[in-house]
C-alpha cells in the first residue's frame, strides 16, 4: 500500500468527516493541486470517494528520537531519513529530531548533519534533550556527561545548527538556568522545561524568564503534592506554557492525562512520541546515545537501572488512543497532535491544518481510526485503497 503515487493536476478528496480549525465538516472535500490544498477543483479533477473516513491533518512530532530501527541521536543521514519514513508511514508528516545528552563537541557535530536535512526538508529542526538537565531527574541520559546550563555552551549549539535549533530541554533551576532561558528566547528558540527537579516558584521564574514548554509533563520531574505542588502545577496553570504528554499508556496514566487536558486545554497540548530507535521496528536491544536499552512488548528501559528510555510510540497511536480510550473529541486530539506543534516550531504557516494554500498533508483515518492514507506535500506515502487506479 505504501508507495509514491503523484497525486494529479488537481484532486478531490470527496465524502469524508475532514477536520478544519473551524471545526468539523461531515460529507466534506480537500482539494489537492501538485504539492498544496487548494480552494476550489478543475472539472476534470479525479475524485477519490473517502466515504466512512476521516481526513485530518498531517501529525506534527517535536520530541522524537528515531523510528524503524534507526537513531536520529547516532545514525547516519541516511539512518536518520529511514527513521523519518518510519513516522511518515504513520501519519507523521512533520518531525523535530531530538538528540540526547553527549559530550559537546560531538552534539555540535549531530547538530551539523541534522542541520543539513532540515535545510533539505526532510526534518523540521533540532530538539536538544540534554545535556543540561539535572541528575537526579535524568531518566535515560548519561549521568557522567550532564552540566548546569550554560549560556555561552547553548548559544554553541544553536550556532552550529545553522538556524536549525528549535527547543532546548533544560533543568531551569540549576545554575545558568535562567540566563539560558532567556538567551535561546532571544534567539526564537523554545526554551523548554524537562528533566528537572524545580520548585513551583522556579519554575514560575523560569516561564517569566521565557521557557513555554514542558518537556513530557508528569514525566522526568517531581509529581503533584498538595503542599509543594512543583513544577506539574506551575505548568498546568500558565497560559504561556504548551505541556507535552506521551500517550502511550506507559508513560501516563489516563486520568493524568485527562488532568492536562482539562486543567490546560487542547490548546495547550502537544502530543509526542519520545520515540526511540524501537518505534515502529520491534522488541530488542537498542542504543540511545551511549546508553543500552532493551525493549520487550513495545516498552523501552534502560538495561542498566530499568528507567523507561524513550517510547516505541507513533503518532497514528496516540491519536486512535486518545480518541477511543480516553473519548477526547476528535477535533481537540488534530489541535494538539498538528496544529500546537506546528504553531510553536513556526511551520504552521505551511502546515498543521487543512486549508487552501497550505501544504497537502494530511492522513486519511477510518471510523477505527486506523491509518489508511498518508499524504505528505500533495504524494501519497500510504495511498489509500480508494485512490489507487
């Protein structure tokens, strides 16, 4: 089913549920010419009857570490660019690749290569996960190689990613914190909290410093109390913040993520994967970074310690999950698997939503909310049965 079918002068997507920022359209129709959506149809357009479907946007991952056997924090060009296939397979047609914690020099050099296929557009930017964040939240991060934030080391990395760099993870609260925080905001760089052990004031001063994301909320950070709320309340609360949540009924407990959905709002969420090398591939030994993690019935941990190392999660996963398991509305799970991410990396312009003028990247769902088509930049990735001819 998978293949590189061009879609033709002009094409209407006919008769599915499509979802539009606006809201949903039952009997509705997207119109394809070459790569983009378009407003309106030749008379000699082909029409694909998507009867019992539904066309939503194309997912947008900004914290991924890899997929179909193959690292984005390691592996070469062309390992990256498998891995990037292996989530466009599932319906991800945009992806940050997010690194993990390594010696400096060596990230600087990842940052060049992922720099290159993102000018190529084969990825949207770079996720540095690592290596300034604090020990005692590491999760699957090297101990020996972590460091307190450091301006002038952050800025050394947004330099070698060309323009590249999107978010940061840091520990806010760690010395140097808050000067980084405002320096990468300085340079339009999401300054995002994760793997941290900050207080609830913190970390209201980092999000005043400029951090508006929190890296996997509930996740690498203290939990919930009732006298020391922490971080997860601070987050939860402000406006300025977008939390992430890895759907994948490993890392969160349903009714945490119930919590961020209804404390925060759609709006407010970003679903991720936190994919590793394992995504899509299957159970086994895996590396991520310097780090050996074994994976057994889809869930990663490290070999040494057993911390959960990453996800084996794709996006087509969580979508059906949230939608059926958790009953979200299907149109708060688009906003926060498209629209969120692509507003906060800057490419909503382009994509994250299904309207005229923007890129043709969608994926075609059926009333089980399994995948059934994969569009990506008006070409079919995974064409589904009805527009094979």
């Amino acid at each position: 089913m998978s293949g590189s079918a061009h879609v033709g002068r002009s094409t209407v997507l006919s008769g599915a549920s499509v979802v539009l920022p606006t809201g949903t359209v039952r009997g509705g129709r997207v119109i394809v010419e070459g790569e983009r959506i378009v407003g309106s149809a030749h008379e000699d357009a082909a029409v694909v009857d998507l009867s019992g479907h539904w066309i939503v946007p194309g997912f947008v991952d900004m914290h991924n570490h890899g997929g179909g056997g193959a690292s984005f924090t390691s592996g070469t060009a062309e390992e990256v660019l498998k891995g990037v296939r292996t989530h466009r397979e599932h319906g991800t047609t945009t992806l940050i690749a997010s690194t993990v914690t390594g010696d400096l020099d060596e990230l600087a050099r990842r940052a060049a290569l992922l720099a290159e296929l993102t000018q190529q557009g084969d990825i949207a930017g770079i996720h540095f996960e690592g290596p300034f964040i604090n020990p005692c939240r590491k999760g699957a991060h090297k101990e020996d190689l972590l460091r307190d934030p450091d301006p002038a080391e952050v800025r050394k990395l947004i330099d070698a990613s060309h323009g590249a760099a999107r978010m940061f993870t840091l520990a806010t609260e760690l010395p140097g914190g808050l000067d980084s925080v405002r320096l990468l905001a300085e340079h339009g760089v999401i300054a995002a909290i994760g793997h941290t052990d900050s207080t609830y004031e913190q970390t209201l001063g980092a999000i005043d410093a400029g951090a508006t994301v929190a890296t996997h909320l509930y996740n690498a950070m203290p939990g919930l109390e009732h006298r020391a709320p922490g971080p997860i309340a601070a987050l939860l609360e402000d406006e300025r913040v977008t939390v992430e949540l890895i759907n994948d009924g490993t890392h969160l407990h349903p009714a945490m993520l119930e919590l961020a959905f209804h404390h925060a709002g759609a709006h407010r969420v970003a679903l991720i994967t936190d994919a590793m090398d394992a995504a899509g591939f299957g159970d086994g030994i895996y590396h991520l970074g310097p780090l050996e993690v074994e994976v057994k019935q889809g869930v990663a941990r490290l070999v040494e310690g057993g911390s959960i190392a990453g996800s084996t999660l794709t996006l087509d996963t969580a979508f059906k999950r949230s939608v059926t398991l958790d009953k979200l509305p299907v149109e708060s799970v688009v906003q926060a698997i498209s629209a969120n991410p692509a507003k906060l990396i800057g490419v909503y312009d382009r994509v994250g939503s299904l309207e005229p003028g923007k890129y043709a990247d969608l994926v075609v769902l059926d009333s089980a909310f399994d995948v059934k088509g994969v569009m990506r930049h008006g070409e079919w990735i995974v064409e589904p049965l009805a527009a094979q001819r």
